[in-house]
C-alpha cells in the first residue's frame, strides 16, 4: 500500500482525537482571556495531513503538475479557473484586510488552505468507500467505549487516554456539560454528566456518531462484518450518553435517509415513518424555549446578525466572530465567549454576502448525497463543523468524498 493510503488509513482512525500542541500569543485572546477556538494547534491530524500531501506529491502528483504548468505555458487562453482563483484570492485579501484581528483571519484561512489541499487529495485519488468506513468505524469504537466509561465513572478515564486528546473534567468540573436524568422506574431526578468521549463537547461526539452510524449500518462491507455489530450497539448507547437531542434526531434522519429506497418498497414504510416522526417530535418537544442553552444560542444568533448587518459584504473577517462578539452582545458570564451556534450564520457575519455564497455553492455541489443533509441539519444547531478540528475534518471527507462516492 503507498504511504500516501497509509497515512490517509491514520488520519481516519485517529480523527475522534485532538491530542495538539497549542500556542497562545496575544492575538489569541479575547478580554484578557484565552479562547481555545482561537489558539494556532498543531494536531496530531494535522501531521498526518501534512505526511498524506508529502508523501503523494512526492510519489505521483509532481510529474502531473509539471504536465499542466506546461500546458497552460502552452494556451494562448488564460484558463477560466485562474480568473477564478485571482479573485477568491482578491476576497480573501480583503477579508483578512478589514478584519478586526487581521492575525486571526490569516491564520484561519490557512487553515482552509490545508483542508483544501485534503479535499483535493481525496477527490483526485478516489479511495474507495470501503476503504474509508473501515478506519473510521474503529474510530467509532473506542470512542463509544471511551464516552460510556465515562459516563458510568461520571468522570474522564485519564491515564494513556491523554494521549488521545482526553481532557480532564468529572461531573463537578465548571461549566461541564450535564443533563437532567430522570429514572424510568422511580423517576427521580439528578444532573449526570454528559459522555465526551475525546471530543472537546458531547454535542461533537454525538454529531459524529449520528453521521457515521448510518454508514455503518448500511455498508455492506465485510472487512469487519465480525464486530460490526459491536460496534453499532456501543456506538448507539454512546450516543444516547452524549444527550444531544439534535444528533439523536439527526441520527434517526440518517437511517431513513440510507435506508428509503429499501422502505418505500416495504409494507413497514409507512409505520416506520411514523414512528420516526413520534420520536422526533416528542425529543423536540423536551427543549423548553426558557431553556439556559436556547437563550445562549438566541443572543449569539442575534450578535451574528448584528455582525453581518454592519460588515454585509465581506463579514468581520474569518475567525473574527469571537473577536466581536463583546461589541455586540449585552450579556458578559464566563462562557458567553463561544461561536453563534449555526453555521450559516457564523459564515454570514464573518465573511459576508460574498462568503456566504460561496459557502452556499460548495454545499450545493454535494446536493445529490443524502448523508449531507445531516450536516446541514446539524449545522443548523452547532457551530464544530467550522470551528472544531474533528468537525472541520469530517466536513471535508464527506464534501469531497461525495464528489467521489
């Protein structure tokens, strides 16, 4: 196997992890305080990535390129895709331009710039699906077993795990994610914390799970035909652990997406419909409108909107959400510091009509492969697919692995 699918192979395992060296200059904070979203980190992912590009330029793609940098010597026509490039270059130069934290927005767009040579690599070389599922469905499995230890020690296992990016919290830590429990039986109540898994929120591990655990029960793949019902069954109790009500309704939208065409067909179809649509509806119906994190998410939507209205055409500047987010939001507790928790939105404020609509036109090239609408259903309710080292990678396989698949 070239060096180039090994690292690839690793890059999909190891991609629950956010095991990272983080460097906090001063540019970094926001009120005197340091913002991890914001901290410049090497990820263990990010060597990977760097050793996937490496080793494939090295091995094949420079003889390609030398190929079409003669071709293009060659054209008495200047090709429409450098028209193209130069003026996505002109708008990243003004985003980071009329940012308010120009370092910030530098360095965000070179985060893209590493994720676009990813998608590039992915779409040129073409891995097979199966190829893809096996790696990442072990990734769902010890992260499964991870968040369900955790959940039933109330909190973080420790030990090794740090070398996978586990942080160290338990239930009493401040500001760790908890949830109501009630017992079925004797129906009292008490706050359990949320399972995390090594993601830096359960919402992340949810989200993960809820897009991969379809794929898993679908793919017929036989490479792991032996455990993969384990690892469905932790991945599905993981997920129960992670209380995200939005991954839990995305996770039921996954398997009567992946699952239609064999449903239509079925006398099951229509119950099973409705069966999903009864779950979905009394999981939405739990979310009270008084709730702390619906407040939270109403005033960052407000401050995002605020944000676009002032800068409508190229945004504050990539990255530059939390940087203006004290300008424009009445409310100053210790965790107001956080990403409008929407995607669309924090596209808008930060770059723009023009942004936005590149964004748009990215998803909409993709439109054909049901699984992406998981993402656009979750991005409507979080902000990681943007912002979080593992969600910013799953964005990328799944965009340019369905120009693939």
């Amino acid at each position: 196997m070239p060096w180039d699918r090994i690292f690839f192979s690793l890059l999909l395992l190891f991609l629950p992890t956010q095991l990272g060296l983080h460097v906090w200059p001063e540019w970094s904070m926001v009120l005197g305080r340091r913002v991890d979203f914001l901290s410049p980190t090497i990820y263990l992912t990010d060597i990977f990535i760097g050793l996937i590009i490496s080793s494939w330029f090295f091995a094949i793609h420079n003889k390609f390129l030398i190929s079409n940098f003669k071709l293009v010597i060659k054209q008495k026509k200047v090709p429409v895709s450098i028209y193209k490039t130069i003026l996505f270059l002109g708008f990243v130069s003004a985003n980071i331009y009329f940012a308010q934290n120009r370092m910030i927005a530098i360095y965000m767009w070179l985060k893209v710039l590493e994720y676009s040579f990813l998608a590039y690599y992915i779409i040129y070389t073409k891995p097979k699906f199966s190829d893809m599922i096996f790696p990442l469905s072990f990734g769902v499995l010890y992260s499964s077993v991870i968040a369900i230890v955790q959940f039933l020690l109330q909190h973080s296992v420790g030990g090794p795990l740090w070398w996978l990016g586990e942080r160290s919290f338990s239930s009493i830590t401040p500001g760790i994610a908890q949830f109501n429990f009630c017992h079925p039986l004797n129906h009292v109540c008490s706050l359990v914390m949320r399972a995390y898994g090594t993601f830096p929120h359960p919402n992340v591990l949810g989200g993960f799970l809820a897009i991969l655990l379809p794929l898993l029960i679908f793919n017929q793949t036989k490479k792991f035909s032996i455990i993969k019902p384990l690892i469905i069954i932790l991945g599905i109790i993981a997920l129960f652990l992670t209380f995200s009500r939005s991954a839990w309704i995305a996770a039921l939208i996954g398997v009567g997406l992946m699952n239609y065409e064999l449903w239509k067909k079925s006398k099951l179809f229509m119950p099973t419909i409705l069966v999903s649509m009864i779950i979905i509806l009394f999981i939405a119906s739990s979310v009270g409108l008084r709730d702390e994190s619906v407040i939270v998410r109403t005033q960052l939507n407000n401050s995002a909107i605020k944000m676009f209205l002032e800068s409508p055409v190229l945004g504050k500047g990539l990255g530059n959400f939390l940087v203006t987010l004290p300008d424009t939001i009445p409310s100053r507790q210790i965790y107001f510091l956080q990403p409008v928790h929407n995607i669309y939105l924090l596209v808008l404020s930060e770059t723009g009509v023009i942004g936005f609509t590149l964004f748009i036109g990215l998803l909409w090239t993709a439109r054909k492969k049901r699984i992406l609408i998981l993402v656009l259903f979750l991005g409507f309710f979080d902000h990681y697919f943007l912002t979080l080292q593992q969600g910013q990678l799953l964005l990328t396989i799944l965009l340019s692995s369905t120009i693939v698949l």
